[in-house]
C-alpha cells in the first residue's frame, strides 16, 4: 500500500518537475544559511563560515539529482526523454519515416486483419448457452464421404427416439453444402415484394440452444408460424414494437408472427431471416437434407455419445438396408463442424500473413541499418561524451518502438478498411456466420504484435550500431559486423520472400483450375439466370404463354 | 554491487536514525537533523549534510514523516518534518527489532554466557 502510494507520488513527479527543482533549491538554501549563522557563532569569519556550510552539506547538485530521482520514475523520465529525441531524429529523416511507417502499418495491418477474421471464424464463441456442449450429428456414407452429410428426416426422428446421451436434438432444414441459405421466402403484402432467406426448423430448436425470443415466444408445434431474427424485424418491419401477433404474408400463406430472437443472434450463419415450423409432414429417407443439432446431457462426453450414435446408426443399418446399409452417424462439436470446411483455407492464410509480417520486419531493419550507417558520427560522437552502449541502445530502441506505435495506429486504419473490403469483394472466402467485428482482442492483439515488431526489426540494427566503435573507425567503409548483419538479413528476406512467392503462386494456380474445371460443356455465349416469380398466386393468377415458356 | 548493498544499508540506517531524531526533538529542518544525528553519534559519523535530504524524500512518500514551510526561531523561512503517526509506529517497531537483533548478536560474541 505504501509502495503503491510512493509510486503514485513519483508518477506525478513526473510532471511538476520543475516545481520540485524550485523547493529543493530553497530547502538547500536555507539548510546552508542555518549552517552559517552557527559557524558565524562559532566565531568564523564570513567568507570561512560559507566555505564550511557549503562543504559539509557536499555535492548540492548531486543531491538534488538524487532527491529528484527519488521523487519521479528516473526510468520513465529516460523513456520519455528519449521518444522526444526520438520523434525529432525520425522528423529530421522524413523520407525514412514515412516509408518504415508505412512498411509496418501494412504489415501489422495484414496480421491484424488476418486475426479479425480468425477471432470471428474460429474462436469467438457462438451466442448460445454453453456452445460447447452443442453437437452437430451427420449422416457419412462410408463410400461417398466426400458428399453432402446432410440426414434424412427419417433417420432424425428414429435418432431423436432412441438416443439417451441429449438433452434435447433438433433438424433444420434450408442450408445448402457450402453453408448458405438456400429458402427464399417472398414476403408480400407490404407494399412490393422482399425476399427473406427462411429456415425450416424442428419446434425445439431455441431450447435446445438455450435462447429465447427477445419479444413473444418460441414454437410449440403449431402451423403457419413464424420468427423473426432481429435484423430482420429491424429492417423490414422497422422496429414494429406491435409485430407479435401480426399476420404477414410468406410465400402466399399468411403466417403470424409469435415471436422476434434477440439481438446478436444467429442460426446456423446471420443471413437466415424467419425461422418456420416444418408443418405436417412424414418422415421419409428419400431427401437428405435436415442439419441435426443437438445438445449433450449433462456429464455426458463426446465420446459416449459418439458410442451410443454408432449403436443406433448399427441398428438402422440392419432395419433398413436399402437405404443406411452403407450410413454411418458422425457426432462433432458444432462449432468445429461449422469450421471445418474453412479452417485449411485460413490456415493457409494465416502462415502467409505470418511470413509477410517477417518480411516486414526485416525489411525495416534493412532501413534502419541503412540509417545507422548515416549515423555513425552523431554516436560516435556521444559515445565520446561518455554516454554508454546500454543507454545508446535504449534510446534507438525507443525510436524503433515510436515507428511501429505509429505503424501500428496506422494498421488498425487499415484493418477497418481491409474489413470492410473483404466483405465487399471476397464474401465467399469468410464463413456467413462469422462477424468481422475489430473487437477488444483484436486491439489486444494489434497492441501485441506492435510491441513485438520493434523487437524483431530494431535490436539487431540497434545492436550493430551501439556496438560500432568510437571515433576510430568513422571511415568510408561500414564496419565488418554491420555487413554481416546486412548479409543476414538479406539472405533471410530472400528465403522467406521465395516462400511467399510460391505460396501465392500455388494458391494462384489452384484458382485458375477451378475456374477452369471441364463442366462438360460449352460455356462460351451461355448465360445463366434467375427469374423470381413473386409468391404462388402471382404464377397461377398470370399464367401467361411466356411464363409457361411456350 | 558491494558498493551498492553499502549505500543501500547505510540509507536504511538513515532512515531510522532520522526517525527517531523527529520522535525526540519533535518538527525539526533539515540542517538539525542533520547537526543532531552527527551530535548524537559523537561525531563519529561524518556524513555530508546533503545525504539526508534523498532519505527525507522517501520517508516523506512513504508517509512516515511530513513536512510543510514553517519560520524558524530566527525568523528564517524553513522546511520543517515532523512524524506521522504511522512514522511514530515505526520506530518503536524498529526499535523492538534492533533490541532483539543486537541481543541474538551479543549471545554469539560471548559463548560463555549461553544460556543451558
């Protein structure tokens, strides 16, 4: 408590610096006055009694260094001491600046960006209760495992029967294999017609995710029923604080509305608008299309009930051979299973923006040394003056840390653009669920990586430069060690610049294949189009010759 | 090092011995404490008056002293310290200490007193 105190006090001290300076003078002063007056007493002459005073109280500049020392964080002085010098010595070399600024916001901005979309893609966790204990259940056959592991609505049904390791399991359906919404809904009846995406979807399914409606109530197995995500609610009925209970038209049946999900809400990904019961009908095992998504029961582990699925898929197989001969159930964590297909893919990514960042940073250094090299005089020169290699080597290090704080501000800039860029162009590269939001890890993250990056592009220059001797050899040709690191560092930007090269140009080349890939037939002057034919009544009440396609 | 653990045992020495010069003479400037520590050792310790003042400093940030301008007696402008009450408890704590150690000390520099 004390210590924290004395620290406060000393953090202040920083500040009233010159304030402080001004009391100890006149405290010293009046310390040495009192001395006089006794010498004087004593029976001294004038000029011997101040001669004494001054000589017992011993070094009054030294003193007033240490009190003051003890009064600030000398640390912290130093520190800020050298980010002025700093930011002058960078203001003088602009061309410098500008581009090691420059270098590090972009190679910072990169990995930024690059953890924006890993913190939304693989580690932000889902908004359901206890995400963790939730299971997506597939149906793999053991001859096609590449195919779609979708479940036919039979086999749910039989599962949802004869399972005891769930709390609760329950089938979705309107979610095609790479993930999207497939289910367009016309809303009509509010003046033009929009198209929601729909999710057909068992009446347990916001139970067992453990979310309920912000507004009315979750399904309770009635027909021509629907929820709202919030989104929606917000955007196409502006906020209706009466929506509960209003009829809207989808797809030419007028459904009420029983309730709105809250906020920040998702399932399985944000571009699923209403949620709708699947009405009545019979289970089958001729379309396989339902997700099934279950919840494990308490104290229940993956792997019983992985057991306990493989059980029940053995006795499906026996019931029915003609269709789950060759079925087999596949129990994953949700949040894994809705990953999977994106993780090599980022992966990739995240190797490459790592090897980027590298090359960032050494080329920086290559600058800085190219720097040092100009400043060999004003070191040699301070060197001179007695300052030592530590403190010469903190003080560049300073100025390294002063690039990349900036750089490092610069790369958030950038990381918001890059963001909303990826968005615009490459929406089929980030998974629909994922929210690219710059959050408090990712500035986490940015900071990190900021602090890090001095480290990485300054101690090596730093080195080398603190190290260069005296005013001796100040000649034409750089020192012997500088060359080495500049050899080390070339060769290192060389490698890793190869690796990059390759791995952009395979990436490259697996692009142009799939854009290449034989459909079997001819694609030139072919085009192709969707035509939306509004709800139901519209096609029957205009069926014209065109429209049939006579 | 050594020539640091010195100096940084000597200033904790310091430190008590201005403590517990405040607890007898009461508020006191610089310069006194600093005439009356050299008196009361006997002289024996000469250490420049100027080394006081970095102690009085941490003290001071510690709380175990305080300090404000006053006039002196001589109608001279002064930075007068005084204990605080948590200084006040140091010292006697200090004290119990020192009492102790230099009686542990004293059994070990005469063996023929040990105690069966």
């Amino acid at each position: 408590m004390r210590q924290i105190r004395a620290f406060l006090l000393r953090l202040r001290g920083l500040f009233e610096h010159s304030r402080q300076e001004q009391d100890l003078t006149d405290e010293f002063e009046s310390n040495i006055a009192f001395h006089i007056e006794d010498n004087l007493r004593a029976g001294m002459p004038l000029e011997e009694a101040r001669r004494q005073a001054i000589l017992r109280f011993g070094g009054i500049e030294r003193t007033k260094q240490d009190c003051l020392d003890r009064r600030s964080l000398p640390f912290l002085e130093t520190f800020l001491y050298d980010l002025r010098f700093g930011a002058r010595s960078l203001g003088k070399s602009r061309m410098f600046t500008v581009v090691a600024v420059a270098t590090l916001a972009f190679g910072i901005g990169a990995s930024t960006t690059m953890f924006t979309v890993a913190q939304a893609v693989l580690w932000r966790p889902l908004p359901y209760a206890q995400p963790s204990r939730l299971v997506a259940i597939s149906e793999v056959d053991r001859l096609k495992p590449s195919l779609g592991a979708n479940v036919a609505s039979a086999d749910f049904a039989d599962w949802q029967r004869m399972s005891t390791v769930f709390s609760g399991m329950s089938a979705y359906v309107g979610i095609d294999e790479r993930g999207k919404a497939r289910i367009d809904l016309h809303l009509t009846g509010i003046g033009g017609t929009r198209i929601l995406k729909g999710l057909v979807v068992s009446s347990n399914l916001f139970d067992v995710l453990g979310v309920a409606p912000l507004l009315g109530r979750g399904f309770t197995g009635e027909d021509h029923v629907a929820i709202l995500s919030y989104n929606c609610w917000r955007n196409q009925f502006a906020g209706d604080p009466h929506i509960v209970g209003r009829s809207i038209t989808l797809g030419g049946v007028p459904s009420d509305v029983i309730g709105v999900m809250p906020r920040g809400f998702f399932f399985p990904n944000r571009e699923v608008d209403v949620f709708i019961p699947p009405g009545n009908f019979t289970p089958d095992r001729v379309f396989y299309d339902s997700g099934v998504i279950a919840r494990l029961r308490p104290g229940i582990s993956l792997q019983q009930a992985r057991a306990q699925m493989a059980t029940i898929g053995a006795r499906l197989q026996q019931a029915y051979p003609k269709t789950n001969a060759t079925l087999d159930p596949q129990v994953e964590i949700f949040h894994s299973a809705i990953v999977a297909t994106s993780r090599p893919a980022l992966l990739m990514l995240f190797s490459a923006v790592g090897i980027l960042f590298m090359i960032v940073c050494s080329n920086v250094a290559h600058l800085q040394l190219g720097r040092a090299a100009s400043r060999v005089q004003e070191f040699s020169i301070r060197k001179a003056l007695g300052a030592s290699r530590g403190r010469l080597l903190r003080q560049l290090l300073t100025e390294s840390l002063l690039l990349s704080c900036i750089g490092g501000l610069l790369a958030l800039v950038l990381a918001r653009v890059a963001r909303t860029a990826l968005l615009r162009f490459a929406p089929e590269v980030i998974p629909s669920y994922a929210d690219l939001r710059i959050d408090t890890w990712v500035i986490l993250f940015n900071v990190a990586i900021t602090l890090l990056a001095p480290l990485l592009f300054g101690i090596g220059p730093a080195l080398s430069t603190a190290r260069s001797d005296s005013l001796r050899d100040r000649g034409a040709t750089s020192p012997h060690s500088r060359q080495r690191t500049r050899g080390l560092l070339v060769g290192a930007e060389v490698a890793l610049s190869v690796v990059l090269v390759v791995c952009a140009g395979l990436l490259i080349h697996s692009f142009v294949r799939l854009e290449n890939v034989d459909l079997g037939f001819r694609t030139a002057h072919t085009l192709s189009f969707r035509l939306d034919l509004g709800d139901f009544r519209v096609r029957r009440e205009t069926e014209s010759p065109a429209v049939r396609g006579d | 090092m050594t020539q640091q653990e010195k100096t940084e045992i000597r200033q904790g020495t310091l430190a008590l011995m201005i403590l517990k010069t405040l607890e007898s003479m009461g508020p006191l400037h610089g310069y006194g404490i600093a005439r009356r520590i050299e008196q009361t050792s006997g002289e024996a310790l000469a250490v420049p008056y100027g080394t006081i003042y970095p102690s009085l400093v941490k003290l001071e940030q510690e709380r175990f002293v305080a300090s404000r301008w006053d006039v002196s007696a001589n109608n001279r402008k002064a930075k007068y310290y005084m204990l605080t009450r948590a200084g006040k408890k140091r010292v006697h704590d200090e004290a119990r200490l020192w009492e102790q150690t230099v009686n542990i000390m004293a059994r070990f520099f005469k063996p023929g007193k040990v105690i069966a």
